[in-house]
C-alpha cells in the first residue's frame, strides 16, 4: 500500500478534533442540530487551518442519519458512504475550473437530486480563482440553490471575491493556529504513528509553520522520513535550515555589545554547516522581536508562545539594551532579509548588516541614533564602564573661514544664509571690538553704556536685546553691513532688500527700536539699503506702520 503523508491520513473525521476554531465549529454544530442550515457558506483563512476538513465534515453532519449534538455518528450508511467518497458530495477545484462553461456545467448538474444521500454538497476550494464572468454564472444559483443543495466556498483571498458573493453566503473567518496548539496536536499524531520529536523540535516545527496544521504536519513527516521515529532538535534545525536557539542568543549577545568579531564568526558558522541565510535571518529577527516585546511588556509568553525557560531568558538579555536599539537592529535585519533573495551574494548582505547594529556611531545621524547612542551611554554609566569622549575636530572651524561668493549667495534665501541661532542663555553676540579682559576687582559700574561706544557696538548691544525677544530676528540682524550715527539716530544698513523689508515691518522695526532703547537710552532707529543716504528723513514708527501695510492699517487713538 502507498505511503500516506500524515497531514491526509490523519485529517479531522468530527468537529472536536478541528483544533483552534472552536468559534466556528460551534455554529456549524447548533445549526445541524436544530435543522437551521444555509444554502451557502464561505469558510476564509490562511493555508492548513482546517476549511477543506471542515467543509468535509460538516458535509457529512448534513447527511448524517443520527447526528449526536451536531457531530456526524462515524458509523450509519451516510456517514460511510461520505467517507469513502460520493458523488453527492462534490469537491470542485476553482484553479482548474475557472471558466463560465465549467460554473454551468455544475449549476445544471445541480437541480438532479442526490442520489445516494440526503443533501448535495458542492465544495469549492480557491474560489478566488474563478473568472468574473464564472461568479456572475454561479450568482443567481448561489442566492436561490435547489432545496437539496449546499455550497461551501473555501478561499485564502477573501478580498478577490466579489461582494456579490459574499453577501449571499454565511462568512467564517479561521484563526491561525497558536504554537501551543499545533504542538498539542502533533504530539497526538505522532504518538499514533509510533514516532517522537523532542519539545524543543516540536516548537520550531511549530513556528516554522506560522500557524497553519498542514504544514506542521508536512515538516514533521519530513523529519522522521531524514532521522527516522526518533528525532532530536538538532535534527528538526538541520531539516529547517534554522539555527538552535542558544545560537540565536549568542548572536544576539556578540550584536548587542557591539562585538563585531565575534558575530561575525558566527555568520561564518551559519555559512560552513549549510543553513539558509534567508531563514536565519528571519529567525534572528524574531529573536530580537522577542526581546524588543520583553523589554516593552515583562513576562509575554502567551504573545511569543514560548517556554517559561526562553521567556527567562528573553527578559535577561534584554535587560541589556534598549528600546531603540533592538527596534533599529529589527529594521537592519528586515531590509537584509527582504534583498536576500535578488543578491548574488547573500552573505556579504548579512555581513553588512551585522556591521551597522554594531556601529551605530557610523549611521547616518538621526534622532532614533541620538536616543539609541544615549541609552548605550548610560548603560555602560550604570555597569561601571568608563565612557571616553569623542576628540573635538577643528574641521568645522575651517569650514567658516571659507566664505562663498557673492554670485553664490545672492540667489539664496535668507533663512539658508543665516546661521543657526544659539540657547539664550549660552549666547554670545560677535563683535569686532576687542574689548580688554574684565578684572574680577573691577566693579561692573566701570563699564561704559552701549551709547557711549560706536554705531556697531550699539546695534551689537541691541541685537543682544532682542535675542532674548525674538531669536530669528536676531540672526537676520547679523546681515546689517553699515552702520551710522545721525544725531540721536542709529542709522542700519543691508546690502539685501529681504533683510531690509523683513526689518521695516512695523511689527519688527518696533520690537528692534524697543531692543535699542533699552540699551542706548532714547536713541532712535532708521534701516536703509547700503548704498543710500543716511542723512534721508527718518520715518517715524507710524509712517513705518503705513508704509508696511498701506491701506490695510487702521490707527484708533
């Protein structure tokens, strides 16, 4: 007799033993019960998580001469006749029946009554499959089958059948399936097939599957067929192409403390025993998942369906890194995973990824790499290891003392010429005064007023002024390139009409005036372009006023 993979011969045979859907099998049962069956049904979910079987069963509960709460009984005719394969019950394939013809040919084979069982059941799997004009066909039939007729879609892409369809069937969405469950089932049927995974095996098995029965079922069998009725974890990684999970935190620990050596060598572990690089790092990035939910959530086992054992260790390794730090090595690991597949080089990939969650120092700066940069700070703060400081570079020094040319500056806007204004308290306005050193024994009412020094001082003073009132303005004062006295009058300059209009805003012109007053006593303000005369009439704060807005101003006394 031909060998049967397990997942087929040890399908469900009742809805009890459909695992992780409990939600759904416990309608499909009370509507059998009390006699309150659709006409159809449309069973989503992704790969191996029970809609076929379902369908399956709940085709033979329909037929079932003494159902038991819902339950076919496994042992009247019908149930034995649905068994073993029938013509009433029909299982359609929509990836190879996909056109019109094919729907019509099945709706008039439906209005024949069954022959041997009580209810025809049509059990189309990949149903998103069919073409438009297919759907269309089925449409009226699927809203108003034969008394005798129930249809069972089953589809992976509920999102490609039209709302049509769906509208007229009874929807039910299958869960994926959690580690704990498809262990709990694969240790059943292992144990009927006289074979045995270690638990640590069975949990990769189980996470490799991502949630889906069959293909657990497929990588166990795949399993016993490589080491035999006895399998170790070794085994099952070996098989998966994965990595154990003590290598994993290992790998994690050598990224983690930035030991790029040693990480490195372990990549060439994974390189010399043949593993996937793919599937490694998959796993390494959920590795540092599971560190970065123990970091943000404590004890989270039920949400990575582990042991309490690498629960205790997730929660350890954490403890030495932070949040932003495992986010960022996630995000590394993603993007190398993703570019795998298109390199012909994996490795180098994975080498150059590895590099980057070492050095964050060398990542372009953000301020994700500035909060990740502080949190490795105060960790090496708190375990006691001493932080050098970075050299100061002088580069940024000689980058000032080259200055543009007037041809390169005369197209930019004034927010780009401008520099960078300084915290209040740490700033120091420039000024070409070379005042001498203030004895400690001078009293401070030695010092001359700003109104005793030249024009430039008392704009210098007066922009000082106004850094506290208004910083922007301040930096655009740094553009003035003349200065003179008229009088009681501080006559400014600018050689660029945006400064001088920005300026002579009535707003800005009084907020400057009021900067100038408070460090020069009643000294006027007046700006112009360089060029002008500064013996020109001073214009008043209202005429300013006037002149900036025009029409628009309205003066109430």
């Amino acid at each position: 007799m031909a060998y049967q993979a397990l997942y087929r011969k040890y399908r469900p045979k009742r809805f009890m033993e459909v695992i992780g859907q409990e939600h759904i099998t416990t309608i499909l049962k009370n509507q059998i019960a009390e006699g309150h069956v659709a006409h159809a049904y449309l069973f989503t979910g992704t790969r191996g998580t029970g809609k076929t079987s379902t369908a399956k069963i709940f085709a033979k509960a329909l037929n079932c001469d003494a159902p038991q709460s819902g339950e076919p009984c496994g042992e009247c005719a019908s149930c034995r006749i649905a068994e073993a394969g029938n013509v009433d019950i029909i299982e359609l394939d929509a990836a190879s029946n996909t056109g019109v013809e094919d729907m019509r040919a099945l709706i008039d084979k439906a209005r024949f009554a069954p022959l041997d069982l009580r209810v025809k059941v049509y059990i189309i799997d990949e149903a998103h499959m069919l073409s438009k004009s297919a759907f269309n066909a089925l449409l009226k039939t699927l809203e108003e089958p034969p008394a005798h007729v129930v249809f069972i879609l089953a589809t992976t892409e509920p999102q490609s059948i039209p709302a049509t369809i769906v509208s007229r069937c009874q929807r039910f969405d299958f869960h994926r399936l959690r580690v704990a469950d498809i262990t709990a089932c694969m240790e059943g049927v292992l144990q009927n097939a006289g074979a045995s995974i270690e638990k640590e095996g069975m949990l990769a098995i189980a996470r490799a599957a991502e949630g889906g029965m069959r293909d657990a079922l497929s990588l166990a069998d795949q399993c016993i067929s490589f080491c035999g009725g006895k399998v170790t974890a070794e085994d099952v990684y070996g098989v998966l192409g994965s990595m154990e999970s003590d290598f994993l935190f290992d790998v994690a620990e050598a990224l983690i403390t930035d030991n790029r050596d040693a990480a490195l060598r372990l990549l060439e572990r994974v390189v010399n025993e043949g593993r996937d690089l793919s599937v490694f790092a998959q796993d390494l990035a959920r590795h540092f998942r599971a560190l970065l939910l123990a970091k943000l959530c404590g004890h989270c086992s039920d949400i990575l369906d582990c042991t309490e054992d690498a629960m205790r260790r997730y929660i350890e390794q954490a403890k030495h890194c932070g949040e932003k730090r495992l986010s960022r090595a996630i995000d590394i690991l993603l993007g190398a995973t993703a570019n795998l597949k298109w390199l012909a080089l994996p490795r180098v990939q994975l080498e150059c990824a590895f590099v980057r969650i070492t050095t964050p120092e060398e990542e372009p700066h953000s301020v994700d790499l500035l909060l990740e940069r502080i949190e490795q700070l105060e960790a090496k703060v708190k375990n006691g290891i001493p932080v050098q400081a970075a050299p100061v570079q002088a580069a940024p020094q000689k980058a000032e003392s080259v200055k543009p040319s007037k041809a390169e500056t005369d197209d930019r806007p004034p927010w780009e010429d401008a520099p960078i204004p300084a915290a209040e308290d740490d700033y120091v306005p420039p000024s070409d005064m070379d005042a001498p050193p203030v004895q400690e024994e001078e009293p401070p009412a030695a010092k001359p007023t700003p109104a005793a020094g030249d024009p430039k001082a008392l704009w210098e003073a007066a922009r000082s002024a106004l850094q506290k009132k208004n910083p922007t303005l301040a930096v655009l004062a740094l553009k003035a390139v003349e200065f003179h006295r008229d009088g009681d009058t501080l006559v400014v300059a600018f050689d660029k009409k945006a400064f001088y209009d920005a300026f002579s805003k009535a707003e800005n012109h009084k907020l400057t005036a009021d900067a100038l007053a408070e460090t020069a006593g009643n000294m006027k303000l007046r700006f112009i372009m360089a060029g002008e005369s500064a013996a020109a009439p001073a214009l008043s704060l209202e005429d300013a006023a006037r002149k900036a807005f025009g029409s628009m101003l309205e003066i109430i006394d």
